[in-house]
C-alpha cells in the first residue's frame, strides 16, 4: 500500500537565522534530541529518504515549518519565500518519486504570493501551498488577502492552513498567568495552536470566503483541530443569522480536507470519520516533530476497511494533490 504523509517539514539555514532562530535557540539550549530535529529539519535528501524508507513511506508533502514567513514584513517574506520555495524544488527536481511540497507565501503582499503560487504549482509541480496561520494579526477572512484565495480557486491549488501562535493579546489574556514555559506551551502544541487555527477556519466560513470562492479547498492537520466535535455545534448559527449560503458545517465537510498530523488517537479518528466521511481523510506524521513509525503502525491500526485504509493512506491526496 503506498503512503503519502502531507504535513512534514523542513528548514533552510537561511531561515534558522531569521523566523527561526527561536526554534534554534531552544535547540541548542536544550541540546539532544532537539539538536537531532534541528538537523532532519535541514536534511532534504538521502538522510530524510533513509528514515522513509524505514518507516514504510512512500512520499512526503514538504512545507516550510513554523512560524513560516507570515510574521515578517513584506520585503523580508517575499525574499525568504522565493529561497526556501527554491530549496525545496532543488530537493523535489532530486527525489521526484518520493519529495512533493506546498510553497510558502508572502502574504503580506497578496499580489506576490498569487504569483508566487501560480509559478511554484503550474511550472515546478508543487502540490498547493501553506499558510502558517494569521498575518500579524489578520486572518484570511480579510478581503485583503483574497487575491491569494482566488489565485488558489482558478488554479485549483488546495491550501494546507498550519496552525501558529495567537496573536500576543490573545496570548496574553487566555493563556498567560503561569510559568512562561507553561504559558508556552498552553499557547502551543498543548492547546493554543489547534484552537487558533479552528477560529481561523470559522472566521473564513463566515466572513463569507467560500461563498466567494465556492471551489477553494483548505486543509488542516491534527484531526482537525477539534472541530469535528464541534460539527453539528457550530450550526447553531443558522444561515438567517450569518447570511451564509448554506449552515456551516457545510463548509466544513465540502470545503475542508483532514490530516491526521501527529494525532494517533483512535477516538479522535472515529469521531473525524464518523462526522466527515472517509473521502476527506488522509495521512500524515507530522515528521520531524512526529514519528514516522508511530504514524505507520497507527496507520495500520485503524478500524477501516482496508480499501479506505488506501484511500486515506494514498488515494485522497493523490485525487486532490495530483500526485
């Protein structure tokens, strides 16, 4: 059975000494196993293909990991999308068969990022892009990132949205109060990145984007962020309250695509399988934060038939991604 996991990520050395230098900083302090992911971080060859082969996956979708380049001010972001966009081609032109990728974008100039989009996914092959998150603040709701969102529509390039930090108000007022490693994390990986990327897929249903731009596919990891359990919650905004076309867990089962991204939890599966079918479901390990193996052997584990366990293993990302 081949196997295509769709949130895996890599650096540059460029990037390290910019956007993520924290993440290198925090590496280095606490040295290790860190370090260890600092380097696959880097390692866009045969190093990453070995411990693929390991683990039992075929292909990898590679985005630039967080905080991506939508914290920079414009100039910096466009500069720093073109050279990570170019290094991971340079990696995708060497291993064809086994790297893909999703292009990092300058949103800050939505113009750019359009045509940065339509350059890396008609020309070079990219699998669609990524987004990490809100711009400084502003989500994709915001009329002033639409031409980025009709660029994807027209070029039917889905959007993998990856979650980030909240904006630091938000930080400050939901999740600080405790020991700054604490509030670190609440903000993070323990809680704060789901629900941030959760509210930003709600802020694009109801800011009307997939009324705009009907054919626009977006995906998300983790399972979906939580909110599959929120599917038939959500509805209590009917369509008179909101001036949507249609309620918005509609949006949520024909708009949205589902990762798994590091969540091995059997009852979080069902519950994303049981709300959206398994035709929106597809693999992932999130590696290098993730384990390969453990994603693998969850893979297998699965209370699917075995000809939807290929769908979410291969066949839905090879239909969406054209793979």
């Amino acid at each position: 059975m081949r196997t295509i996991t769709l949130e895996e990520h890599f650096a540059t050395p460029g990037f390290l000494g910019g956007p993520g230098h924290d993440l290198r900083e925090q590496a280095r302090q606490v040295g290790g196993r860190a370090e260890r992911l600092m380097r696959d971080l880097c390692d866009l060859g045969e190093g990453r293909i070995a411990q693929m082969d390991a683990a039992g996956i075929d292909m990898q979708v590679l985005s630039l990991t967080a905080p991506g380049v939508e914290q920079l001010d414009a100039t910096d972001a466009a500069a720093l999308a073109r050279d990570t966009n170019d290094a991971l081609a340079e990696a995708i032109t060497r291993h064809p068969t086994r790297l893909s990728g999703f292009a990092a974008l300058p949103i800050a100039t939505p113009d750019q990022a359009a045509q940065e989009l339509e350059r890396r996914f008609s020309h070079q092959r990219f699998a669609g892009a990524v987004i990490n998150g809100h711009q400084r603040g502003r989500y994709l709701d915001d009329r002033f990132f639409w031409p980025v969102l009709e660029a994807a529509e027209a070029l039917g390039a889905p959007i993998y949205l990856h979650p980030t930090r909240p904006p630091k108000p938000v930080i400050e007022a939901s999740f600080g109060g405790f020991a700054p490693l604490v509030t670190e994390m609440l903000a993070g990986p323990g809680f704060g990145w789901h629900i941030e990327t959760a509210v930003h897929v709600l802020r694009m249903v109801l800011g009307g984007v997939f009324d705009r731009f009907p054919k626009l596919q977006i995906v998300i990891g983790h399972m979906g962020e939580g909110l599959p359990f929120f599917m038939q919650r959500v509805d209590v905004m009917p369509v008179e309250l909101t001036r949507l076309q249609r309620p918005v867990s509609a949006y949520l089962r024909d708009n949205l695509h589902y990762t798994f991204a590091g969540f091995n939890f059997p009852a979080t599966f069902l519950d994303l399988l049981l709300e959206i079918g398994v035709g929106r479901i597809m693999f992932s390990a999130d590696y290098p934060y993730g384990s390969m193996e453990k994603a693998r052997a969850f893979l297998d584990q699965i209370p699917v038939s075995a000809a939807d366990r290929a769908l979410i293993a291969h066949g839905n990302a090879e239909k969406l991604f054209r793979l």
